[in-house]
C-alpha cells in the first residue's frame, strides 16, 4: 500500500508530465519557429530573425542567399529573384556576428544548392572586435537531428512564442513572407527624424592610428575569406550599404575617419583577390548619403534606396574593381575628409 508521500510524489510526476506534454503539444501545434511546418507565403508571424532564419533556410526552395545585418532587412527577395533570374531566401541578424553568419550558411549549404551569396558587409561590424559579436543561432534550430527537439519543445521561451503567434494571427496581424522582417514600413525616414536619431559625440580632438581598426578587420576577414576558400563555385556579392553622411561626421568627430577609410581599403584589397567574390560599394554615392531624407538614422536607409541598390547591382554601375578602387575610394576619402559637416545643423 502506499504512502501518502508516494502518492503525493505520483500525483506530481503526473501533472508534471501533462504539463510537459502540453506544452510539447502546443509548441508542436503552433510551430512559432518553423521547425515541423512551412511558413505560410501569404502571411506569418515574424518576430525572431534568428530563431525563424533556421525554418527559413529549411522550408524554402533558393539558388540565391541574401544575408547581412538589419541593414539588409529592407531588401526584398523576390527584387533578387527578377534581377537575378533566381529564387532567394532572406536571413538577416540585426548587429550579427560573423560567426552566426557562417552557421546560416553552412546549414543552408546543406538544405540547398546555393549558387550565390548577397551579403551586406557592414564596416561597423568589421571594426568590432570578433569578441564581442553575438552568438546567439539556437544549435537545435540550425541542424536536423530530431534527437534534440526537446529543447524546442519543452522550452518555455517557445511556448510564449507560441502564445504570441497565437494572439497576433487572431488580430489578422501577419506579413508575407516577402516582407519578413523588413521594417522600412513602420518607420518614417526624413531629415529631422535621421538628425533625431543619431547622438552627435563631442569632438575627442585626436585622431585614431590609421590601424586602429585593422586587427579586428583582419580577424573578421578571415571568416569572410573562409567563405569563399570553402565555396569555390558559388558567387559571393558584398554590398557596402550608402552609410549617411552623419556616420562620417560621427568618425570625424571621434578623430576615426582614417582608420575607417583604412578598413575600407585592406577590406576591398583582400576581397579583390578572390575570382568568386564581386564587391557592390554604395558608400561613395554622394547623392544619397547626403540627403538625409534617405534616412531613419546616421546608417538606417530607406527601402526605396534598398529597391534601387538591388536594381544596381547586376548593372554594375556601383561595382568595385581592381581597376577603380583606388579612384574610388581616393573620390571618397577627399569627398568625407573635406565635407563642411556644421552646415548640415544650419
């Protein structure tokens, strides 16, 4: 016969396994994550870029892969899939590290034939030191081994994300998934939002050594330059998103101008060796970093630039070559160096 305490310690295994199997039930059901179900074309609820990356890469059919920072967040795949003639997948890390970078490409090396890769090579996170990057990419969500699913399961994070699923598809408010994780629509872009939003430093008076940058750079570098050694047969397109003029009054200000230029160049130096790596450098496009009506922020630009950054690219118009980095980047370095910044204020 048993005790009162092994009936009470019976009666709470019990619950204990009914709430587990609830919750594994829910988390099974709604799938915030795409881990058992596609997402659905036609609307989703989109609200973790890391976690929902991994049902992305899986789910979808792509020879293209569009990567980067939420500087790439404005781009859409299908202007790919028409300018390209190509199907493309969307996986952006807002502030990623290089190395979340490469876990989303190597999985998605596994689930498809990945003929090209658009990156958006963020100078800012090639100045940052490698350990201080994120990485946050959940393991059980970037391989296929059902054998870990219990941590997406029982997980009580999940099960939130469920709940919120849940309450934001009963409210209608879903995006295809096209507009997954772009933001342009939300945000109003304009001078005085972008001179609103960005924090101008006091002048420090003093310049950085021209290699300040450059230990972190060669670091981060060399995941890029991985990339590239490990896919010989697939195109890697970098784009270097048109930073607004506030970035370089901000480098100004903090004596960090030369160091960046100098980042720019070992950066398109070393990219430039590669036969399979094509460099897209919107950053001298003087007309659009100048109005600031382009613009949330100091770096944060508009989808109707993003739209014609995307149309730009398999022109060549902004192409970087061996033949015109050094006229190009000469043209910007004068152009930033030189730039009466007070009279933006004016």
């Amino acid at each position: 016969m048993k005790t009162p305490y092994q009936r009470w310690a019976a009666a709470l295994l019990l619950i204990a396994a009914v709430l587990l199997a609830l919750c594994a039930g829910t988390v099974r059901l709604v799938d915030p994550f795409f881990h058992y179900h596609d997402p659905d074309p036609e609307g989703e609820v989109w609200f973790d870029q890391r976690a929902q990356g991994a049902g992305l890469l899986r789910s979808q059919e792509y020879e293209t892969l569009l990567m980067g920072s939420s500087l790439a967040a404005n781009y859409r795949p299908f202007w790919f899939d028409v300018f390209y003639d190509t199907s493309t997948v969307k996986v952006t890390f807002p502030n990623g590290g290089f190395g979340e970078f490469t876990r989303a490409l190597d999985y998605a090396c596994t689930q498809q034939d990945v003929k090209r890769v658009i990156f958006g090579l963020d100078p800012n996170l090639l100045a940052r030191s490698p350990a201080e990057a994120p990485e946050e990419l959940p393991d059980y969500l970037y391989d296929d081994n059902p054998w870990n699913d219990g941590q997406y399961l029982l997980n009580k994070d999940v099960l939130l994300r469920s709940g919120y699923t849940l309450l934001k598809k009963a409210k209608g408010e879903t995006q295809t998934i096209q507009d997954a994780f772009v933001w342009d629509g939300n945000v109003f872009f304009s001078k005085e939002l972008a001179l609103a939003g960005y924090q101008r430093p006091e002048q420090t008076g003093a310049a950085l050594p021209e290699d300040a940058f450059l230990e972190n750079c060669r670091e981060n570098l060399a995941v890029v330059t991985g990339w590239l050694e490990a896919h010989p047969d697939t195109e890697f397109i970098f784009f270097f998103s048109p930073y607004s003029i506030l970035f370089w009054d901000k480098m100004d200000r903090l004596g960090e101008t030369e160091a960046m230029l100098a980042l720019l160049e070992k950066t398109t130096e070393t990219l430039l060796r590669y036969d399979n790596a094509e460099l897209q450098f919107f950053m001298a496009d003087t007309d659009v970093i100048t109005n600031l009506d382009n613009y949330a922020d100091h770096i944060h630009v508009a989808g109707r630039v993003t739209y014609h950054m995307a149309q730009a690219m398999p022109t060549g118009q902004y192409r970087l070559t061996a033949e015109n980095r050094t006229e190009v980047l000469d043209g910007l370095r004068d152009f930033v160096v030189h730039y009466d910044y007070d009279e933006i204020w004016k």
